[in-house]
C-alpha cells in the first residue's frame, strides 16, 4: 500500500512514528492518573506500583510531569518527522523551509493593502510592502500601447502585459534566476527582438486558458507570488490627453513626447467594465497606496474609469499618495509636490486622499546633474500649498542611491507602515 512506502528504510521515519506511539501511551498513563480519584495512575498497574498506590496518590505532580514529558515527546517527534520529509524533497534546505513557513505566515497576518498604478513606480511601492504583509492586491494599469507590451495587444488583442509582468515579478518570492527569466528581453534582429520572455509567457497562457485573468494567476503561480496582480480592466483602454494648448493626443506612449503641459485626461472608450476583484479589494482594504510613477500615464489611468474612483472614494481605508522623487520630462515638467496632488484631486475628487508621503532627502549633485541634461530636477516639497489642498503631508528621506535616483523600498515600507498603524511620521 503507498502509505507503507513512508516505512522504507532511509526516510528516517520509524523512529518518530514509534517515538509519537510511546508519548501517546505515556500521557494517556499521567492523564489518567490525573483524574483518577483513588490512585496515582491507571488501574491496570504492575504489582510493584500497585504497593506503592499510597504513596503515588499524594504525588500527582509525577502524573503532570508524565503529560509533560510525552507532550513534549509528540510535538519534538513531529517536528523531526516534517525535517525528515523536507529533507527527500530539498537536502540541506530544512531550516529554510521552516523559516519560509513561518514567513508566509506572519505576512498573512499583515494588514490588507491595495496598490494602484503601473509603469516602474508600482514595482517599486510593491517590492517594500511584501516584507509587512502578503494581503497585497497589485491593482495595474493596462493603458500602455508602446514597445513589446504594445505590439503583443496589437498582434493578439490582448491587454498589455509589461506592468502586470513587472509586478509579478516584484512580488515574487522565486530564486533569482527564474525572476531574470521572465524579464529577459530578446536581442538580435527578428521578430523577437525587444520582446520580453515574461510578455509572451503571459500572452501564451492567455491564448491556452483563453482568459487573460486566468493568465496572470497561473503566471503569478509560477514565481510563488506574495500577493494578488489584477489588471484594472479587462476592456480595451486608450489613453487621451487634452493639452493645455488645446491639442488632443491619442496613445499614453506618445502623450509624454509633446511636451506640452497636460490640462486633463480621459479615456477614449465611453463604456469601459472594472474588473470586479478590483472592486472588492478595495472595498475590503485597509489602505490604498496610489503611486509612485507616472503621475498622468501610470497612476491617474486607473482612477478615469468611474467605479474605480467612486469604490476608493467610498473606501474606508487609508489612502495614501507616494509623490514621485524627481519630475518627469513631457508629463510633470517643474511640478511641486502640490501639483501632483492637485492633478490627482482634479480627476478624482476633493478628500480623494489622505495623506501624501514626499521625499525630503538631498540629491546627490552628480546624479543631480546628470537628470538635469534630460529635464529632470527634484519634486519641491511645498507644504502649505499641499495643506491648502486638504492633504497631510508625511516628509521622510526615501532615496535608494546607486546610479539614478529612485525610492528606497525599504524606507518606502516603513513610512507606509507607519501611517497605517497610526504613527504620522513628523516633518
């Protein structure tokens, strides 16, 4: 019978089985002697214990103690028996295995976070927050018309995967290797060139399940997620913009190349459906965490359709915007942090947000001179502009430095954490 098969020599079981069998007989020797009101232990004992019954009586003590022992006995067999079963499947991988699961379930015990946006912003916010809790919903864009993203919904009708797969990948919690896999991007002249291997795994599993939903959960399955990733819609979205001069620009790839500042958005479908998780992940949220990234092509895309924006409005969560570091060429030329919240608000709606959390660290002047030879500078912080808006604002240091400026994850996690839990970080 299988079941015999765990009894083979070499798996190292049959001495915790027979050691569990003994602690079973020992407690069942010191519960009885608990409760039996005229002996120290069962009646059926040897002749020996039987002279000593007087004694025993009075010292019930050796009967708890018995219970002690054979519980301790049951629950150190178990825990060999589970290091002697990781050990056939993963050798020398015990301790990690135990940790992992101890990891998962303390993250499950975190609180429920939904994060909106897209672009490279929404990886980021989502590769800080998967160390405090595994309840995370990625809520993801799916405007984007350029590059591999682009010519994947072209060719296949698809949504485009890039954002999703860069989330994906940013709660993943696989080795590394299988992380490089799925964003490697193909060289060479062909028809792959510029194709990541992640984008057509996604397009691939949409066209076997035939739902593209479905294609992200078993992606999502495959790198061990520590969350959920939803598209926001399941709708074909196109981006529009009205500048400021007037002018219409169809496509969210060719919006930031105008370079003309942004009066308002929309979309150019009038009927587009949310996706419906999307909708009860909010509403089941205990915070919402808009951005960082791309103020008018990542973040404010998912706000334009209507149910999206009134769910978050009704939300009682807390809701938090991460203001970008730097400002963006063709999208945020020379914004403020207020600016940012005041685009937000004027496509949403007044008290739309809680808080908004601004880096206040210093840029480095050799990395500050080399943003500023493609039109970057640093995000002023603003505060009273920002209080006119009726948003709180949280000044923190955020920079992750190496050869471009970005938000650290980790101090990034912990400002989130903190005004979760209800600890404001002071300016």
């Amino acid at each position: 019978m299988p079941a015999f098969r765990w009894l083979y020599p070499g798996l190292q079981l049959k001495r915790w089985i027979i050691l569990i069998v003994f602690s079973v007989l020992v407690l069942y020797v010191g519960f009885s002697g608990v409760i039996s009101p005229h002996t120290g232990g069962i009646h059926l004992r040897p002749p020996l214990v039987v002279e000593m019954e007087d004694h025993l009586k009075h010292l019930k003590f050796v009967d708890f103690l018995l219970m002690a022992i054979a519980i301790w006995g049951i629950i150190f067999a178990i825990r060999r028996m589970m290091y002697a079963v990781l050990t056939v499947y993963a050798p020398n991988r015990e301790k990690e295995f135990i940790d992992k699961a101890y990891q998962r379930i303390r993250l499950k015990r975190g609180p429920r976070i939904v994060a909106v946006g897209g672009g490279t912003g929404l990886p980021n916010v989502l590769s800080s927050l998967k160390h405090y809790t595994s309840n995370l919903t990625a809520v993801v864009t799916v405007a984007d018309d350029g590059g591999s993203s682009g010519r994947l919904r072209r060719d296949f009708g698809t949504p485009p995967p890039g954002d999703i797969r860069n989330c994906i990948v940013a709660l993943s919690d696989q080795e590394t290797l299988l992380k490089d896999l799925f964003q490697y991007r193909f060289k060479g002249h062909g028809d792959l060139k510029g194709h990541s291997f992640g984008n057509l795994f996604i397009t691939v599993m949409k066209e076997i399940t035939g739902d593209f939903g479905r294609a992200v959960e078993e992606s999502s399955r495959v790198l061990a997620t520590r969350g959920t990733v939803m598209p926001v819609t399941f709708d074909d979205m196109t981006l529009q913009a009205k500048l400021k001069s007037g002018k219409v620009v169809t496509g969210e790839s060719l919006i930031p190349l105008e370079k003309s500042p942004i009066d308002r958005l929309f979309l150019k479908e009038k009927q587009i459906k949310p996706n419906k998780e999307v909708l009860k992940a909010i509403l089941e949220a205990d915070a919402i965490v808009l951005g960082p990234g791309s103020l008018y092509t990542s973040v404010i895309p998912n706000l334009l359709i209507p149910q999206v924006a009134e769910t978050i409005a009704l939300s009682r969560a807390v809701k938090i915007y991460v203001c970008n570091v730097m400002t963006q060429p063709g999208e945020t030329d020379h914004f403020t942090v207020s600016d940012h919240v005041r685009a937000l608000l004027k496509h949403t709606g007044p008290n739309f947000i809680h808080y908004v959390i601004a880096n206040k660290e210093k840029v480095p002047q050799k990395l500050l001179s080399r943003y500023e030879a493609h039109g970057q500078e640093p995000v002023p912080v603003d505060e009273d502009a920002v209080k006119e808006a009726g948003v709180q604002l949280v000044k923190v240091n955020l920079l992750y430095q190496e050869d471009y400026v970005r938000h650290s994850p980790e101090k990034l996690g912990k400002a989130i954490i903190r005004l979760l839990v209800g600890y404001p970080l002071r300016a």
